[in-house]
C-alpha cells in the first residue's frame, strides 16, 4: 500500500511540477474556464425550459383541451345583440325616422297674437269694468281635411283661445293668414282654416292630409312619438312610450280622459300629434304636468274621441257659443273622507275661476257641491251632465256644504247665472 501510495503521490507532484506557469497566466485561463462553464450551463438550462414549456403545451392541447381531461374550459359565446322592432325585424331608430319623414308635410306651426281680458267681478251686473292688453304665444297643429275652399288644421282651444291674429307655418318654411273655424273648450280642441286660393302651388305639393288611427286599440308601452312646435323654435321630435290610457286631468267643469306619454310634451307642443309606430294620428297633445317632483308625464287627446268633435267643428258647428259655464274645478269627495269625517258624497271644489258665475255667485274653494237645481251630485261628472242640460242664461240653484273650523259643516244655497263659454273667454 506504501508503494501505491508513493506513485500516486510522485505523479501528482510532477503533474504539478510540470504545469507550473506565470500567475498572470494561470488568472486568465481561470477566467475562461469560468466563462465557457457559464455559458454551457446557460444553454443546457435553456435547453431544458423550452423542453418542459413544450411539453406543458403539447399536454394541454392534447390532453386538457381535447376532452380527455377532467377540466375541460367551458368556452361561452356570447351573441351580439342589437335593438330590434318585431315587426319585420327592422331597427327601430330607423323606423321612427321613417314615420317622422313622412308625417312631417301633416304638422304644422301656428303663432298667434292673443287678447286677454281682465274683468272687474261686477262686469255682469252691469257695473264696473275691464281692460285687455295683448299677448303672443306658440303652438302646433295638424292637417286634417280639406273641402273644395279651406285646408283645415286641429290644434288645442288653448292655442288660439281670444286669438286676433294666427299664422300657419307648413313644412316648406311659408306661413299664411288662417281663422278659427270652430272650438270646444270642454275637449280642449279647435279647427282653423286657411283658404286654399291664398296657398302657393309649392306649398300645396309639399303638404300632405295626416293618417288617422285608432287610439282605442293602444296598449301600454308601445312606442309614442311627439311632434310639435316646442317653445316656438320650430318643428321638433321627442320618442316615448303609452305610459296609461283614459288618465282623468281635471278641467274647467269636468274631467277629461286622456292618452298619458313620457314622450317630452313641452310649451309649443300643444295641438301636435301623437303617433303610432306606424305614423297614424293616435292623439293630440294637450297638457304636460309640471313640478319639480315630477319627470316625463305628459297628455294628449284621445283621437277616437277627438274625431266627432272635430268633425262638427269642421261644419261651422261652434259647441262654445251654445255650452253653458259655471267655472270651476272639481274632484269627486273621496269614500275615505266621507267615513272618516262625515264629508257628504259630491264635487270637491279646487278653483274657482275669477269672474266666473260660480266666483260671483259667492262659491269658495273647499266647498262641496251637492246639488244642482235640485238633482244630486255625487260626481264631477254628474255635474257636468247636469251643466250641458242648463242653457246659456239660465239661472241655476247650487247646493253645497261649506266645511267650518273644526268638525262642522253648513249647508249653503247658492245662485249664478250661466255663460257660455264663449263669453267665458
């Protein structure tokens, strides 16, 4: 084992000996040596990631995503989605543009000098006195017929109400003289005509008879487009929906039943139409309410209703001059109210108009009509068919219960003397 030992030892020493070199040598081949050692370490890991990579790779495709694997991905496709009109499957915005191009040569503007008059309360009695000054005010209004004379054109009451001057701006930009025809105050409508002599050919071509529709066949939601003379700016469109049919608004006299839209009906736009999504006349607009804590409540005319009407007025037949008016507004007492606190079943009044008959007559608001000449009101429809029985002049008995401090109430008989709503006026 000696002898062994002695050789490995002596080979190791001259192996030694025999490699002996300069140490600045020996540095720089150390460095090297370090170097290549690196940079073969460097590929051989390289080597081996891009080998696992791979490998990973290749058992997702063909393992995971083949379905042999337990968790196979759920790929979920999600269909692009447009907004569609279900008839004929054709987009709604693009449908709306079409019936407002084509209903737009039926709309027109109407702009008016107005007189209103002031009347001291004893103007009916022969004494006292009253002054008018003038107003101008903005609306819109509809093509609905003509005859071998006049184009006639629906609009609001309110619109042209005491009316001295009223233009009519059609779809070509030029406006002409036209005159009431006929109105109904108690449905808010009116009839103007223009003469057909004083209307230009380019004009006439460019017009065109509005399509009426049946506003009785309406459901709720279904689209509702306005079109008027909003704040007198000129023609203009607002898209909603049917929000209620046959919404009670009270009125001078009585309540009306009428078509309720969140489609913007603002000033300007009463007597425009609104249409159906097939372009039909379905109402007039009318009446918007108003408050800070209310959006998108507006109302319009009925035109199943509207069309009788409209049609007396188109004949000269002028419902005004022969309907009798009292003046007030009205709402049925509520059974909630005659249980709790003994109110008696009848009209509610809200307002009484300044210089009416009711006003002169003495009524207040707060008190509760209950009789009229005798018969007993237990509605404001009641007494509004109980009104359009009285003819203009007539002198009527009205019974009511005026509420006092407290729990009391006393009965009053009242007595007026009824006008026609044309005086009303």
């Amino acid at each position: 084992m000696d002898n062994e030992y002695n050789a490995w030892n002596y080979e190791t020493e001259e192996s030694e000996a025999n490699v002996s070199e300069p140490a600045g040598e020996k540095n720089k081949k150390g460095f090297w040596q370090k170097t290549v050692t690196f940079v073969a370490l460097a590929l051989v890991f390289g080597l081996i990631a891009g080998t696992a990579f791979s490998g990973v790779n290749w058992a997702y495709n063909n393992y995971f995503n083949s379905g042999a694997g337990k968790y196979k991905p759920v790929k979920v496709e999600i269909p692009y989605t447009s907004v569609l009109n279900v008839k004929e499957g054709k987009g709604v915005v693009n449908e709306i543009t079409e019936v407002v191009e084509n209903a737009m040569p039926s709309m027109v503007a109407i702009n008016v000098v107005a007189t209103t008059t002031v009347r001291s309360p004893g103007f009916f009695f022969g004494y006292g006195g009253s002054y008018k000054y003038e107003t101008t005010g903005s609306g819109s209004g509809i093509i609905i017929g003509k005859n071998d004379r006049e184009l006639f054109i629906v609009t609001n009451n309110h619109v042209v109400q005491n009316a001295t001057q009223i233009m009519v701006e059609f779809i070509d930009g030029k406006s002409y003289m036209a005159s009431i025809k006929g109105t109904d105050s108690d449905s808010d409508l009116a009839v103007i005509s223009v003469p057909l002599s004083e209307i230009d050919d380019s004009t006439s071509k460019a017009i065109k008879i509005a399509v009426m529709g049946d506003s009785t066949t309406l459901r709720l939601g279904e689209p509702a487009i306005a079109i008027g003379n909003a704040l007198g700016y000129g023609q203009s469109v607002t898209v909603g929906v049917i929000s209620a049919k046959e919404r009670e608004v009270q009125m001078a006299d009585g309540v009306m039943k009428l078509i309720q839209t969140d489609a913007a009906i603002n000033p300007g736009n009463s007597g425009g139409a609104l249409l159906n999504i097939k372009g039909e006349v379905i109402g007039i607009n009318s009446v918007k309410y108003a408050s800070t804590e209310v959006e998108g409540i507006g109302y319009a005319i009925p035109i199943s209703d509207a069309i009788p009407i409209i049609e007396q007025l188109m004949n000269a037949v002028n419902p005004d001059s022969l309907r009798p008016f009292l003046g007030i507004n009205g709402e049925d007492v509520p059974e909630a109210y005659q249980d709790r606190f003994g109110w008696p079943a009848g009209v509610y009044v809200t307002r009484v108009y300044s210089g009416s008959p009711a006003h002169l007559a003495g009524l207040r608001q707060g008190d509760i009509i209950t009789k009229l000449n005798g018969k007993k009101i237990t509605s404001i429809e009641e007494l509004q068919y109980e009104l359009n029985k009285c003819a203009v002049g007539e002198r009527v008995t009205i019974t009511i219960i005026r509420l006092q401090k407290g729990d009391s109430m006393q009965q009053v008989t009242l007595n007026a003397i009824l006008i026609s709503r044309a005086e009303a006026e």
